[in-house]
C-alpha cells in the first residue's frame, strides 16, 4: 500500500506529459491517492484527459479552470464537491508572464501590464485557489503545495518580473501557512531547477542554463520531473505532517553555490 492511500488530490498546471504537474500525479497515483485535474483550456483537455486515463483515475473528475477568472475558480469546486465531500491535497503547478517579459534588461522588459500579469496568474492565483478550497479542505489533515523557482532569491538573467512574481508566491507560502495551520492545513512550496518543460521551450539560452546546471550543481546533472514528484508526494503526505510554510530545494543542489570555477580553467 502506498503513502498517499485514502487521500484525494487536486492538481491544477498539467499542460503536458513533461509538465512538473504530471510527474507529481504520477508519483501521487504510485503511492495510491487518488486524483481530480484542472485544465486551462480546451486545447489542454485531450492532454490532461490522457494523464488521468493512463494513471487509472476516473476522468469525470476535469474542471476547466483559468485561474485568472474567479468564476471557473469557484465552478471546480462546485463541481468537485458534486463528486467528492472533501480533499486533502491541493498542487499549484501555474506560471505564466508574457513572453516579452523574459528576454532583455529588467528595466528595459518589465512594464505595469507585464507586472500585473505575471504576478495575477503565478502568485495571486495561489491564494486564491486556497481561499476557494478552504471550505472542502478542512477537517482533513490537509496540504497545499505550490512550485516556485531559485530567481526569487538571486537573480537570474531573463527570468526578470517573474522573479518578482516568484518572490511573492514563496512570501505567501508563508501567509497561507501561518493562517490555515491551526485548521491542520499545511502549505509548502518546491522550488525546481531549471527542467524542460512547455513553459521553459523557446526561452531563448535555456539549452544553456541546463548546460551550467549540469557543471554546477554538487550532483553534476538537472533534475527530473520524477525526482520533483517524488519530493511533492512526501511533502503532500502525512510523513511530512510536522513540515509548514517550507520550501524546499530539489535542483541537485545547485542553490548552495556561492562560486563555480570552470572545471578546466
Ligand atoms: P508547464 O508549461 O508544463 O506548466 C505551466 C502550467 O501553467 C500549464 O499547465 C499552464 O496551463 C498553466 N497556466 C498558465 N497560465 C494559466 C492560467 N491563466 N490559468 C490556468 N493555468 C495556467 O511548465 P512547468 O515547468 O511544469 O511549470 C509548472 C510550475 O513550475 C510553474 O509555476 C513554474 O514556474 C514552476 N517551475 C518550473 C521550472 C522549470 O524549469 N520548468 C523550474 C522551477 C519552477
Ligand atoms: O518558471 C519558469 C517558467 C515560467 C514561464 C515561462 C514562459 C514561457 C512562455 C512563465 N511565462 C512564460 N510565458 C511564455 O509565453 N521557469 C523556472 C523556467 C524558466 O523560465 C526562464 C528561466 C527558467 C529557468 C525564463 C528566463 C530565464 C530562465
């Protein structure tokens, strides 16, 4: 029997088979929870459709949901209470900034729109999440989850306002955590080196980033979607009951470098 058995999930940010959301639902549905997906649009569903097919789940349970409108925010959970009385995981997997706002200077990318976006949908879209699954998540040993990237903390050229945006979801982490503790909820986030994902093709020079990161990291390679999966499933279940408003690094150890000599100069 799985670590996860008895515990019903909700994840929210599979748009591919390489999505970091679809490796935590495989290792969720390894460790036997069982699985509720949202889709951003119409052309994701087939997608998604095909995750929660091939993981055994039941595909009744898919809910439209851009997270920038709070209508289809609260049209999941509605029709999730149809089929469940309650869940104990929810995944925040959602990033997004225009895609002018990740190339060039900070100053010369960043504008109030790009601004406003980018931190609507990869920050603000947590708390709301939570706010709308509060009523369906208490009384459970509850956890919530979110991913986050190294750029909240030091800078990394390119990823400019969603560094911003980063920096905010992780501080609310902790807002959410110290809040919806004493309701036995608890709230953490992964922060992922850099992997190549749907959200990470066509950023120009992300060939390279994996290139250093494999130079760099103390393990000399990036990580895998598996590898963050497997860490969301132990965050996500009750052997981390005593972790809260954490984040926690799965990127090879790349974050503890403070210097990196070219192994050939
Ligand atoms: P991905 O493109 O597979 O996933 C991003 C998801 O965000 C997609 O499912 C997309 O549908 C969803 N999304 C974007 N705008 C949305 C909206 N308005 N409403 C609903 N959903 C929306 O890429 P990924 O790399 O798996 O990204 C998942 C998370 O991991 C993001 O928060 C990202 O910042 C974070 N992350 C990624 C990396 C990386 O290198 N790939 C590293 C660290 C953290
Ligand atoms: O969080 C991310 C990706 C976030 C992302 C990606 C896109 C591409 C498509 C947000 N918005 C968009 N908008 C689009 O139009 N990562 C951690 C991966 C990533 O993205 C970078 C990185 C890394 C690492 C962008 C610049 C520099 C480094």
């Amino acid at each position: 029997m799985g670590f996860m058995a008895g515990k019903k999930a909700l994840i929210v940010g599979v748009a591919s088979e390489r999505s970091i959301a679809s490796g935590i639902a495989d290792a969720f549905a390894r460790e036997g929870c069982e699985i509720a997906f949202t889709y951003q649009n119409e052309k994701l569903l087939s997608r998604v459709q095909k995750l929660s097919e091939r993981l055994g789940q039941d595909t009744d349970l898919l809910f439209p949901c851009d997270v920038t409108s709070d209508d289809q925010i609260d049209a999941v959970f509605e029709g999730l209470g149809k089929k469940w009385d309650g869940f104990d995981i929810l995944v925040h997997s959602v990033g997004f900034a225009p895609r002018e706002q990740l190339a060039g200077g900070f100053v010369e990318s960043i504008t109030r729109e790009g601004f406003a976006i980018s931190h609507d949908i990869s920050a603000y879209s947590l708390a709301a999440l939570a706010k709308a699954a509060l009523p369906m998540m208490e009384g459970s040993n509850g956890a919530i989850l979110t991913l986050t990237y190294n750029a909240a903390l030091q800078v990394v050229p390119n990823y400019n306002v969603m560094g911003l945006a980063k920096a905010s979801l992780e501080s609310c982490v902790r807002f959410l955590a110290a809040d919806l503790g004493p309701k036995g909820i608890r709230v953490n986030a992964i922060s992922a080196g850099a992997v190549k994902t749907l959200a990470a093709a066509g950023i120009s020079g992300f060939r390279k980033m994996l290139n250093y990161a494999e130079k760099a990291s103390p393990l000399r390679r990036t990580v895998t979607i598996e590898e963050v999966g497997n860490t969301a499933a132990f965050l996500c279940s009750d052997l981390a009951s005593g972790v809260t408003g954490e984040t926690t690094f799965v990127d090879a150890g790349a974050n503890i470098m403070g210097m990196v000599f070219d192994e050939d100069s």
